[in-house]
C-alpha cells in the first residue's frame, strides 16, 4: 500500500517515462497522470504507457494529486511550477523534480510554492542514459540508483519520510544533503566525467576519424556519455557553472602534472600517480 | 586444421593465460607452451591451464615451435628476445608480440632476429582488462577485438598471411599499418582515454571521496580503466611518449575551450562542443 493517491509527472521523457513505467509495476493502485506540452506527445503516452492518464492541461492533471513530480529540463521548471501554483492543490501534495542541479532551482521552486498548500522539495534520482527519450522508457531505470533529497530549512520532516519512501519503493538508495553540497559532489561524479568523456572523444578524434577502427573497450567506456543529450547538457553545465568549472580547474592541474612527468621521463613519479589513481577509483565497489 | 605446429607464450599474465585457454579452445592438436620467469608461476600455469606445457627454461620451450609470442611488458621484451635468438630456432619461426607500443620495440625486435633463421612481426591485440594476472585469463578475450599487425620493409609476405590466420583463428578483426601508424592510433584511442580516465578518478575524488556515494553508471564507465595496472601503464606511457603527449595536450585546449565558454556563460557554442562530441561518439556502432 502506498500513502500516494494519485501522481502526476510532468513530461514524458527518459525519466518521466521511466517513472511511470516503475510506479505502475511498484506500486498497484496508485493512478499515474502525465502531463506532456504538446498533442503528439499526449498521443505517444497514451500509446506508450497504457493505464496512465495523459493531458496538456495542467489544472486537470493537478486535480487532487498527493506528488507532482517536474521531469522537464531544468530551465523549464520555474515556468511549469508557477502554473502549477495557480492550480487548485490537494492540502497534502508535494512537488519534487529530478533535476541534475539543485542550487539555484531548488530556492526557486521553493519560493513559487511557499503561499500555496503544497510543498517544494528537491530530488535527483541519479539514473539516466544517453539514450533519450519515452521510447527509452525502462521499468528497472531506478532500480539501486543512488537518489539525492536536498531538504532545507522550510522542509517538514513528514515530507521528506514520504518523499524517501516514494524513491525507495522505486529502487533507489536514499542520500541526504543541502542543495549547495548535492552540486559540489554531481559536479565531481556527474558533470566533471561527462565534460571528461567529451573532451576525450574531441581530442581522439577531431583530426582522424580512422583511428576508431582501432578502438576497444577502454574507449568506448571511457567516452560513453559522450553521446548524451548536447542541449541537456550544456544547460546542466551552465546551470552548476561554479562547480564545474572547479573541477575542470582541478583536472586541468593533473592534466598539467601528467605531461610535466612525460616530459621530464619522470616514469617512477608517473608510476605513483597511476597508483593514487588506482587507489581511489578501487574504492568504487565492483558490480 | 592449423599450419602452426605447436606455439610459445612467454610470460603467462592475462593475455599470455588468455591466448593459451584461447588457443586450446580453437586450435585443437597444436601443442601450447608457456614460458614462466619463477617456479611458483610454473606451478600455477599447469595448476590453471591443464594440457599446457611449462618450463622457465627458454631453450627448452623454443625447439621446434613455429610460433613465439612475447606477452611480458614491453619493457623487458628485447632481453628475453636476445636469449630467444640464441637458442635453436625452427626454419618457420615466427615470433612477434602483443605489445601496446611498437615505434621502438619493434625496430629492436626486428634486429635482434634478423641475423637468425626465425622472423620478428609485431601484432597488437587490443584486448585486456583492468584485472591482471594469470587468474583472470579467459578463453573469450581476443572475441572480435582489433588487432593490428605493423609490418616493415623486412616482413615477409608469407608471414604476414600466416601470423594474419593465427589471430583470425583467435576470433580477431585484424588490421595493418606500420608502427609509427599504429602509435599513433593507440595514442588516440587507446592511452588518451586511459590517460583521461585517471585525471578523471585525480580530480573528482582526490579532495573528498565522499562524493563517491552519489556516483552512478557515468562515473563508473568514464573511469573504469583507471583502475589497470599502475607499473604497466606507466611503462606504456613512456614508451608512446611523444604521441601520448600530443593527444595530452590537444585535451589540453580543448578543456581549455570547454572552460572559456563556461566562464563567458556562452549556451549556444557549448550547445554546439557537445554536439561536435556526440556526433563523433555516435560514429562508434551500438554493441
């Protein structure tokens, strides 16, 4: 049995597909609403993922719903959550999204839904793939996926128990942190390996394309993210500018340590920064 | 049927171990040899790879094999070639290498077999894992890898057809270019992404291993080379120097870019960077 009544999720992408999909395996009973922009992409849902209930009208897909959940690129949030706001709201709903960055739009979110009868709280499921789009909607997405809850000091501690059990019941592993510290860590182990996979795929390639017919393994992992999103992306590196560019700024600097080491021969200082490397990343369980 | 009558390992690491099972699998009647450096690695051999035989006397594993292959790291490959060369040497012998770099190593290879009955040609299976060792050697790790064979002015055309059928037999795609060519790719594909994968592991967690536990499937795909064996690579690394370092430094400005249009807050072209990236990633065929 789930607290949820009713869940509306708003545009039917990767994620919100997947988070249909995973509600209706998950969590019998409870009805799934989703909200999409345009006709065709009403169409598509209701072909798609049957059982749900898809609308462009926001106040008919708001009618009475315990959690909304934003699934559209960060940028258009704002925008959707004030229509929202002037929606008739069910006294017990709370809106989250899934956004990659939480700083600025968190505060933000937060802020249109205060005067309202609902309540703003911030998740980042930390699932996705390059493969975009409702087409690559999976029902196992979330499954062991770490998920981020960035309450702050307006959070009510009875939201953030049935927000944690909504994801839980999806598959994920809970985390808790303020907006500010989930965007230095996504910026380390999101947003710095993607920007990483994309300049190693310019570098490998930019000149020669033939070198591919050489590639194996370590570079198709390596630059595997490569292939996400370019509008998805770039605003989720303009919207965690600061931390980004930190960690750019740290990779920059071993970047320059590795080449001093080639160019002065220095093999057995190379050989320890290796190791340091090995040391860390043997840190990350193996599946 | 096989034209190769019976083939030398030297050195039973995860490729030398895998090549043996591999061999065993798909060329049945030809007999496998494995030339180990200790006692104990002796041992193991015939504990892991039952049928093999096993011997730390280089003579002794040389008579009479038409093929040799020199699986130790590159660095310690013209040593044994040298006490290779003044053993007794079948009129067909072959011997060559799985070596990651072939610019030097090949040159010396070539010349220390030259004044004897047998050839030296060069080969590169890029096959390999992050785990090492005779212990994780398995019968399916040359399965449609690219393997490259780097004849001179001195191959013959006859061993080129020949050692070209052993690594097809082997399940490998096979290529052709000369050593300079082949440092060259493999600086591209092969030891940037490595190279990257370390920075990338460097510069997200060196300050704080903690962001580890928000870590998802990017993070662990864009790093997971990092993880490889620290001495190997540093020894591979200085062995392509000169390449590696010319791919280093073109990530170089292109981070430098990346940056530059994070700071001048510029969407469109970082829109259009990451577009340029996945449109070369997207050239790579899905597995």
């Amino acid at each position: 049995m789930s607290v949820e009544r009713s869940i509306a999720i708003f545009s039917p992408g990767l994620l919100g597909g997947s988070l249909a999909k995973t509600i209706q395996q998950r969590m019998p009973g409870v009805e799934v609403r989703v909200w999409a922009r345009r006709d065709e992409a009403v169409e598509e849902v209701r072909q798609v993922l049957p059982g749900v209930i898809a609308s462009k009208d926001i106040s008919a897909v708001m009618q009475g719903v315990s959690l909304a959940v934003l699934c559209m690129p960060i940028q258009h949030m704002p925008d959707i959550a004030r229509q929202m706001a002037l929606c008739e709201l069910a006294e017990d709903l709370i809106v989250t999204d899934v956004g990659s960055v939480k700083g600025g739009v968190v505060s933000e979110l937060e802020a249109i839904f205060l005067p309202t009868k609902a309540a703003f709280l911030g998740s980042h499921p930390m699932a996705g793939s390059q493969r975009t789009g409702l087409a690559n909607a999976r029902g196992d997405l979330f499954h062991q996926a770490a998920c981020i809850l960035t309450p702050t000091a307006h959070t009510r501690p009875e939201h953030l128990a049935r927000l944690r059990m909504f994801w839980v019941k999806l598959g994920c592993r809970m985390q808790e942190m303020t907006p500010q510290q989930h965007d230095h860590c996504v910026a380390r182990v999101s947003h710095l390996p993607h920007a990483m996979a994309v300049l190693t795929t310019l570098a490998a390639l930019s000149k020669d394309t033939r070198v591919l017919d050489s590639s194996a393994g370590g570079f198709r992992d390596t630059t595997r993210v490569a292939g996400g999103d370019p509008a998805m992306w770039a605003g989720i590196f303009m919207q965690n500018r600061a931390e980004v560019m930190a960690a750019l700024q740290d990779a920059s600097s071993v970047l320059r340590e590795f080449l001093e080491m080639l160019e002065s021969m220095d093999e057995e200082a190379l050989r320890r920064f290796l190791a340091q490397a090995k040391a860390l990343r043997d840190l990350l369980p193996a599946v």
